[in-house]
C-alpha cells in the first residue's frame, strides 16, 4: 500500500504555522498578565513578525496559483481528448483498468492484479486508463484537473470514467469537490506518471 500524500504538504505547513502562532499568542498573553513590568517589543522584532506574516501571504498565495494553472492547463492543444465518460464495453482498448473507492476521507486504487494503492493512482505517460468509480459511504465528487475530468459519485452507483495520463512524468492533483464531512479538505490524491526510468537508475546505482 502507498500513501503517496504523507503527513506533510502546503495545507499541513501552513495549519502547522497557525497553531504555533496561536499557542505562542496565548503564551505572550499569559505573560503579559502575570509580569510585573510591561514587555515593549524593539523595532527589530515587529519588522521581523511583519515579514513572516507578509512571507506566509505569498506562501498561500503562491501554492493557491499551482492549483489554479493546474485547472486552467489546456491538454487540448492539439485537438485530443483527454478524458470522458465511458459506455462500459471493450475494456481491452485501455492501457489500464482501475477500480477507485473513494470513501471518507480518501481513495483507493485496485488495478487489474489486485493490488491496493491508498491515494496513489500509478500510470505511464500517455496511457489511456479506464476509472470505475464508487463510493461507499457518502457522495464524493472525483476530479483530476490536469485530465479536465470531474463527476460526482452517489453512494449506490459506479461511475465509469476514462483519461489519458500526462506525457510529462510528474504528481498531478487528485480531488474530491463534493463537501463529504469534516476531513473534505484533505481528501486529495496523486496521479503519478511515471515511465520506470527512475526505478532503473535506483536500481542501477
């Protein structure tokens, strides 16, 4: 099983960055109740609290613009689709068929051999995958902005689903967009494309 997110990420850093502020702000409060003598902060130390706070505005800012080109990336520039809904015959003509299972709060990918990646779907670049999707427990929506694909998964339906994989290798953002519970948030997953070259060079090394 891979968990191709791991514990860490822009969301992550910068809910880690909001506690530690928080817990630091209760501290100086704190503080400055119990000390005899007021606390003036030099010049120094505002300037520096300024430019942290103006550092993490252009953080957030600049991770939001990822996922905003990413939605506006245009992979129909020479006039191909990339993506769609299936009729659900002749399976053969994909590259790869996976069953999703999105459920609260993630996704499973099971391809043909049965194996199980948690919030990890595996691809070669230009493949064509065909996506059986379900839910079970609550509606999840299921987008791939990089494949411009999106559809909402009921709880007692299966949507069919197909993309062609990026033909630049990389981690292309995997979403859920329908609110399902309080961890909607961080319901995410990565399309990884990747064409071996790596694991051989690993392996050669």
């Amino acid at each position: 099983m891979e968990n191709a997110l791991g514990i860490w990420g822009p969301q992550a850093l910068m809910m880690a960055v909001t506690a530690s502020f928080t817990i630091l702000g209760m501290v100086m409060l704190l503080a400055a109740m119990l000390m005899k003598r007021r606390w003036k902060p030099s010049y120094a130390v505002e300037f520096v609290f300024i430019g942290v706070m103006l550092a993490l505005a252009w953080y957030a800012d600049l991770s939001s613009t990822k996922t905003y080109t990413a939605y506006q990336a245009n992979l129909n520039a020479e006039e191909r689709r990339v993506s769609g809904e299936y009729s659900g015959i002749g399976e053969a003509a994909f590259d790869q068929v996976v069953t999703v299972i999105a459920f609260q709060w993630g996704f499973a990918f099971i391809n043909e051999d049965e194996e199980i990646s948690r919030n990890a779907l595996m691809v070669k670049p230009g493949e064509t995958v065909l996506l059986k999707v379900v839910s079970n427990d609550v509606i999840h929506g299921f987008n791939i902005p990089v494949a411009q694909i999106t559809a909402e998964i009921d709880p007692d339906d299966k949507r069919e689903l197909w993309i062609r994989a990026p033909d630049e290798p990389g981690k292309y953002l995997i979403q859920c967009v329908n609110y399902c519970g309080v961890g909607h948030a961080q319901m995410k997953a990565w399309l990884v494309v990747s064409d071996g070259e790596e694991e051989n060079d690993g392996e050669n090394a």
